[in-house]
C-alpha cells in the first residue's frame, strides 16, 4: 500500500515551485488561482524572495502547502493513505479529497495569521531534544513549574519541546542532566502544539466549522491520534485540536506500517519527512517527490 506525507512549516526554500508553475498549464492555473485568493501574488516571493521574506508567518504556511498540494495534482497521486506532519495535515487532506484546494488554502492562511497573534501575547518557544527516551522527556516536562510539554514525537530519539520561554529554558537544563545529547532551542516564532497556541485553536476552530469537509478517498493519520480517520466530522475534531495537541509523528507512521504501508512518498519542499521515516523504519521504502 501507497503511502503519501507532506511536510509543514520549515521545509521552505527560494525558487520553491518555480519548475512546477513553468513546465505544467495546470500548476500555473493553481498557482494564479491562489495568488488571487490570497490577494497577494505569494509565487513571487516563493520563486525570487529571500529566505527572511519566505519567513513571514502569512507566507511560510500557504507556500508549503501549496508546493504540495500543487505538486501532488501535478503527480495526479493515487494514495492508499495520507498523512501530514503539523501544516502538511491540510495538504494531506486535499490530497485525499477531504478538503478542496481553494478551502485548504484558506484555511492554512487563517491558521498562520491566528498562530502569529497567539505568539504575540507571551513570550514562547520550542526545543529540540535528542537521544532521551519520550517517557523521560515527558516527566521532565511534567516537574516543572509553568507550561512546557512534548510537541513534536518526530522519530525516536527526537522529540521537540514547547511552552513558555523560561519553562522551556529550565526543561533544556534538566534534560542536558538526565542525558540528553542536545537540548536545543529552536529559532521559532513561538510555542506550537502546546496549550500556548489555545487563542489560535478558538480562532481557527470557528473557521473550520464553517468549511464543508467531504468523505475522502482513503484514511488520514492524524497528528493528534496516529490512526487511521475517514469521517468527516472527526477529521475537523481533530484538526482542531491539532494546534494545541503533540504530533504523533513516529505513532502516526509505526502505524501506517502496521496497517499495510509498504512505501512512503513526501511530497512537498524538502525530504525531511522522507529522513524520518528511515529513522522510524530501516525496512519500508521511502521516495522523495520534489519539484
């Protein structure tokens, strides 16, 4: 069985897309289609900007997802199951008709703009931490005083942290002496995937609510589950919760594999999904569709 992921926020670069919109009549019609949507032409940015302009919360999200799902109808991808890691939940869910292109876009550039509100109110960050078992990172999260929690399983041996700024500092400190090779702070714009990010899941909760989501072709793994969803109604339950809950990366894909996934296809900017399922699972093939 086919299995298809899609990266999220990070994966950006310069020129992104750029031989997608010259080489396919469709991608270019996409690509306009969302400059219009937008009311800004953001292919200019992806194709010339500069990394800092790429950075920019209102251009970083609706830019991944749209070099992916714009690559996968290129591809015309037929997946047996899909999976997104934070952002790239929502292409995954174009990708397997849950979501239409034009309501996915929409909806990735209201969570962007709620995201950078939410980050604006307290001072907040993320960690990368490596080589500590989750459960130990967990506690550690647990004993200290103020709001930190594991965010990211993004395979195992590493995990990213989020909360506010000093908890997250003392949580460095603390693993850096249970053992951690690295307990690194992250140059973010804030605490994603914590109970931070509460003022954004509110703001975007209502805007899924009132987007029309289908029955899609095959199931997603959800970041805040790692199963297997196909109704609807769950789908927008657990996009909603996905800004304040962890992404069960390692979960999500242990399980794909167990449910039958023999292949894995990122599609989108980058292969740093493609890198993690290797991590996760020596045996399973991985290929990397980037244009």
């Amino acid at each position: 069985m086919k299995a298809y992921v899609f990266p999220g926020q990070g994966a950006q670069f310069t020129g992104m897309g750029k031989d997608l919109y010259e080489n396919s009549a469709e991608a270019k019609a996409l690509f306009e289609k969302a400059n219009d949507i937008l009311g800004f032409r953001i292919t200019d940015i992806m194709f010339e900007g500069t990394a800092d302009e790429l950075k920019e919360t209102k251009v970083t999200q609706p830019a991944v997802f749209l070099h992916s799902v714009i690559l996968a109808k290129t591809l015309n991808i037929k997946p047996d199951m899909v999976a997104g890691h934070s952002l790239g939940e929502f292409s995954a869910l174009v990708a397997n008709g849950a979501l239409s292109f034009e309501d996915g876009l929409k909806l990735v550039s209201q969570r962007a703009m709620a995201m950078q509100k939410a980050c604006e109110i307290t001072p907040s960050t993320m960690a990368a931490v490596l080589n500590l078992d989750d459960k130990v990172v967990e506690d550690i999260c647990a004993s200290i005083d103020g709001v930190v929690v594991a965010a990211n399983y993004n395979c195992p041996g590493q995990l990213v942290i989020s909360g506010e700024y000093k908890a997250v500092e003392l949580a460095c400190e603390k693993m850096k002496k249970a053992g951690a090779k690295r307990a690194l702070i992250l140059p973010v714009g804030g605490a994603f995937h914590s109970p931070m990010m509460e003022p954004a899941r509110e703001e975007l909760a209502a805007a899924i609510e009132a987007t029309t989501f289908s029955t899609p072709t095959c199931p997603v793994y959800q970041n805040v589950t790692a199963s297997a969803v196909s109704n609807p109604d769950e789908i927008k339950k657990n996009l909603i919760a996905q800004l304040t809950g962890a992404v069960k990366w390692t979960q999500s894909v242990q399980q794909m594999i167990k449910d039958g996934a023999t292949s894995f296809t990122e599609v989108g900017p980058g292969k740093v999904l493609v890198g993690l399922v290797n991590k996760i699972d020596k045996e399973v093939e991985t290929i990397s569709a980037t244009l």
